[in-house]
C-alpha cells in the first residue's frame, strides 16, 4: 500500500497509528520468564521457594505485581495501523491481519485470519465503500464471535484460561474488505479490537 491512504468512508487521509494491544500475546521467552518469576512473589510473598534479600509483604507483593505487568507488557503485540480520526475506523493491511488475527505460534488462540480471508472471497455482498487502494468496491461479511473474557483476571494469562469456565459474550463483528489488496476496514475501531483480541473466537456454522 502507498504511505498515504485515504478513509473509505470519505474523510480524507488516515493515519498511521503504532499501538501496543496488551489482549494479544506474542511469544516472548524473557516476558514469559518475568510473568512465572512474579507469580510466587504474589502468591506467596511471606514464603518464596528461593533466598531473597527482604521477607517483608508488601515489597514482595509489589516486586511480583511489577514483574507480572511489565512481562505481560513485553509479551504484548505491538502494530502500526491506519487509523482515520474522523470517523474513527480502521484499516487492517495484510501485514497487520497476519500479526492480530493469525493466532500464535503455540497456537494458543485461534487462526481469525483464515476464517475471514475465506470468507471475504466468498461474499456476495457489496460493502458501500470502495477500496482505498484499487478503487474496487469492497465486500462485506459479518463475523458472529464470542467474547470469552473473564470479568477480572489478575494473573495475566490468556494461557491458562479455561474455556467452560468464561463468561461469554456473543456479537457480531462486521468488516468491508478488499481480497485482492488484503485489506480489512472496520467501520468502528472497538470491532477491529474486539475481534483481534486472543479471547475472542469465531463461531463457526
Ligand atoms: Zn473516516
Ligand atoms: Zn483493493
């Protein structure tokens, strides 16, 4: 795509827009380290299983929350996405699809990407906008998910999340999109996060 794109809606140029989402995981061995290390320091902040300079709660407790955020932090995806400020959408290139809808190399969260590229090319559906890119008119699918985030989750982990256990939230999630160009638009910014984030899968017929 060309470094200027304007917003299929008719708003004129979007922007790039460098966002670190903290509901996508990405495989990071040191983030990974710092989140195990802090638990027992939460856990059991009076008894840790190894020698450590202070015994006292509090210090403790605050080391293993500090460890807990800035491992999920490091373990969290970062993407540059075009954002348009107007009407708030936004557009996913296909290097961005790939990174926020492909799942994880453990394949701990679903492969999106495929479920919609298959869909996108398969859609009978005009979308009203065209194609910032080709001029084409995009296509339209609606994605019925489900949002299975637990209300509170202090230990961060998606990874060890029970699926029987989640309070579920079903919605449908439409996208416009260009195949040719691989490029999804999202009317509104909180489908494109709620569809990209690891808890949320598709209900497939
Ligand atoms: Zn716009
Ligand atoms: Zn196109």
């Amino acid at each position: 795509m060309s470094a200027e794109v304007q917003c299929p809606a008719g708003c004129g140029l979007m922007n790039y827009k460098t966002k670190r989402n903290m509901k996508i995981r990405v495989f990071d061995p040191l983030g990974y380290a710092m989140m195990i290390v802090g638990i027992p320091f939460i856990a059991a902040p009076d008894n840790l299983p190894f020698e450590f300079f202070t015994s006292n709660l509090i210090v403790n407790g605050g080391i293993g929350v500090g460890l807990l955020l800035l491992g999920a932090r490091r373990a969290s995806l970062v993407t540059t996405d075009l954002r348009c400020n107007t009407c708030n959408g936004v557009i996913l290139e296909s290097k961005s699809i790939d990174q926020k809808l492909k799942g994880d190399l453990l394949g701990l969260s679903e492969n999106k990407a495929e479920y919609i590229r298959t869909a996108l090319s398969s859609s009978t559906e005009e979308s009203e906008h065209a194609c910032p890119d080709c001029g084409e008119k995009m296509r339209h699918i609606r994605v019925p998910i489900e949002d299975g985030e637990h209300r509170s989750n202090p230990i961060a982990p998606d990874i060890v999340e029970d699926i029987q256990n989640l309070t579920t939230v079903s919605r449908t999630v439409e996208i416009d999109g260009c195949k040719g160009c691989d490029m999804l638009w999202f009317k509104k910014a909180k489908w494109e996060k709620l569809l990209s984030k690891d808890s949320t899968i598709i209900l497939k017929k």
